[in-house]
C-alpha cells in the first residue's frame, strides 16, 4: 500500500468513525416544552392556512 493509500484509508476510517458517534439528531439537553411550543405554533399556523384557503 502505497503513503497516499494508507492516508486515504485512515482518513476514511477516521471520517467513519466520527459520523458513528454524532449523527446529528436532537441532543436531548433542550427543554421539551420549547420543542411542545413549537409544534403548536406549527398546528395553529396550518390551521389558519387551512382556514384562509376555504379547505375546511
């Protein structure tokens, strides 16, 4: 294996190895009730948008 190849290889297992451990999803450290006043903002927001278009 070439010096460039065996570069490659470990940068490649390093990039593995570091999307494994954070995937980018919620950490769990925020409060919930942000992310329950944020829903409701989006279901009031659909309903007015339902509500304006005449769809109900």
């Amino acid at each position: 294996m070439t010096a460039h190849a065996a570069t490659t290889a470990r940068t490649r297992t390093a990039r593995t190895r570091t999307a494994r451990t954070r995937t980018g999803g919620p950490r769990g450290d925020d409060p919930k009730i942000v992310e329950h006043l944020m829903g409701w903002v989006l279901v009031v927001v659909v309903a007015m948008l339902v509500t304006q278009l005449g769809l109900l």
